[in-house]
C-alpha cells in the first residue's frame, strides 16, 4: 500500500478553555473521498484547516502529502486545493475575472470555462460575486478550490445552501475529481451526501471521532436492522415502542418515532395492536434500512442538525 496522503496522530487544538479539537487520529489513502461528519462545533473545521495549514495545531503529527502544513511553503500549495467554509471574494469582480485571477497564482492552471462549465455557472459568467445567490457562490468556492488542478482537495461542507438539483451535480463533481484520481476531504452536515460520496467517513462529535469507517460498515457495525418510521401524536413513548416485539432500540423526536427490529412483520403486528389499544393513529408509517443519521443518534444521543 502507498503511504496515506494524510497522516494525523492525536492532533488538538483549544481556544481558551474550550477543546475544539480534543486528539484526533486518522489517515487518508491516495484517491479516497474521506468525509467528516459531525454538527456544528464538532471541530470539523478546526481540524480541515490546520491540515490546509491555516491554523496552527497545539499539538500531535501532522502529515499532509509528506509535508508538515504549518510549515510548508510553495509545493503544498501547488498541490492542494481549498475550498473554506465562509469566502470573502472581491465582490466588484466578475465570475470569470475571479477564476483567471485565482488560477494566475499557479503555474498549472485549470481552463477558466472549463471550471465555469463544470460548475454550471455559464449564465452567471459575468455576473460581478456580489451578484451571486448563495448556492451560485458556493458552486463557485468549489470551482476556485480546484482552480490549481491540486492532487488533494479540501472542501469545507460544499453543498450548503445548495438547492437539491445544484447538490446532486455537486455530487458528480466530485465524483469526477476522484474518477482523475484526486484526493478529496470533504465535511458535511448531510448524512446523505457522506453516503452516497465517501468511502470513509469520520463521525465528529465534541473534537473527538467517535467512529471511522465506509458508511456502509458504519451502518452494519451498528444495527442489523431495519427500522419502522412513523408519526404518531398521540401518546406512544420512546419506552412503550422499546418494548414491542423484536425491537433492539427506538427513538422518537417529537412525534416522529423510530424502532429498530430484527424481525419486522412481529415488530409491525404487536405495534399496530399498540396503536389500536391506545387509540393511537399512525401515519406515515414505511420500512426502511438503518442510516449515517441513526448511527450518529445511536452514538451521541442527538441528531445530526440538533
Ligand atoms: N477562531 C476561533 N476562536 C474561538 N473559538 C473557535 C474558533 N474557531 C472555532 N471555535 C470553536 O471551536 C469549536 C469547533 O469549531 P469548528 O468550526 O471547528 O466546528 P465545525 O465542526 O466546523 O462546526 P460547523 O459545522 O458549525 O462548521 C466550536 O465550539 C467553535 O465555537
Ligand atoms: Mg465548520
């Protein structure tokens, strides 16, 4: 195996009192989509930008492409692209102007239209950046982040603010970068964007990861079944669904309930015999198989966007 295009050994970073980054280790493999997922203040960021080497860690190794990113100068800059969380372009510029400009800082430099049209942002070519809508915006930090043709891409939760059709050719996107062989991490807040896109995700949660694996093994390691989903207003608890036929564990947000079975016709018939005692109707009710969403509940107690 070659060696990973990022090695990091119990990194950590405070602010003050608070530990955004409380030892954190992991290793990403050349031409893997390594996904971050975790909810606000995880210390997705933190960790994303001390590897980009726009802060500087307290402590642990570092090792980005062969190079300590703190420290590192021209090469890494040549080989790695950034996209950040928040941008502050020139707002007076015009889309195309920004993508020239920014390309002119390398040697090697992707086609300005070429980025233009892989981000769909053709009718927005010469629209100054102050006259962009948020997801053009961002469509646009994912083009500058590749601007340079890097080996390894770091992109700072992408797909906010996107609308569902400009999220899913973002998902093309970057499933095009990986197809040339690019190294993407990526952080993210969608359960959905870390399953369809990753090949291992890292669950964040208080600067620590909790788990780390292909969303896949994430989900089998943690439930072997399927799980019943429904609305019920009316008086079903977390504990009276806990305890129907066959079910390993349930979760309810409000009225939305959750309940995991290893056996889903014994769980679905002692749970309609529920509803009916309890005078209880259930709407909405579908089968459905365990998610990234259920693993981060199982493992922290909340949901991803609490
Ligand atoms: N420059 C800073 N100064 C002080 N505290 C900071 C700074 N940057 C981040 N923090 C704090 O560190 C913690 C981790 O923040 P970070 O931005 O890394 O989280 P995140 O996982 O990226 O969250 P989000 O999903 O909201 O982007 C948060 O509690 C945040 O308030
Ligand atoms: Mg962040």
């Amino acid at each position: 195996m070659s060696t990973p295009v990022i090695q990091v050994r119990d990194l950590r970073k405070a602010y003050g009192d608070l530990q955004a980054v409380a030892g954190v280790s992991f290793e990403v493999a050349e031409g893997e989509v390594f996904g971050m997922l975790g909810p606000n203040g995880a210390g997705k960021t933190t960790t994303v930008e001390i590897l980009e080497g726009l802060r500087i860690r307290d402590s642990g190794e570092v090792s980005v492409l062969g190079m300590n990113p703190a420290t590192s100068g021209r090469d890494f800059k040549r080989l790695v692209g950034v996209q950040l969380q928040q941008v502050a372009l020139y707002p007076r510029l015009r889309v195309h102007e920004v993508i020239s400009l920014f390309g002119s800082f390398y040697e090697q430099q992707a086609e300005t239209e070429e980025l233009i049209a892989l981000m769909g942002l053709e009718d927005r070519r010469n629209a100054r950046i102050a006259e962009l809508s948020g997801g053009q915006a961002q469509r646009l930090s994912v083009a500058l982040a590749v601007v340079n043709m890097p080996r390894l891409v770091f992109l700072d939760e992408p797909s906010t603010g996107m609308d569902p059709q400009a999220r899913r050719n973002l998902w093309d996107i970057i499933e095009g970068f990986k197809a040339r062989g690019m190294t993407v991490v990526l952080t993210t807040h969608y359960m959905e964007e870390a399953e369809r896109l990753c090949d291992r995700v890292a669950v964040m949660d208080h600067g620590r990861i909790i788990a780390l694996d292909s969303p896949s093994a994430l989900v089998r390691e943690n439930f072997a079944e399927d799980a019943i989903e429904f609305v019920s207003n009316d008086g079903l608890s977390e504990h009276d669904l806990g305890e129907l036929a066959a079910v390993t564990s349930a979760a309810s947000q409000g009225s939305a309930h959750s309940i995991f079975s290893s056996d889903i016709p014994r769980t679905m018939g002692s749970l309609l015999d529920l509803a009916q005692e309890r005078g209880a109707p259930l709407e909405g009710m579908r089968v459905r198989h365990a998610t990234l969403e259920d693993v981060f509940l199982k493992l922290t107690g909340r949901t991803l966007r609490d």
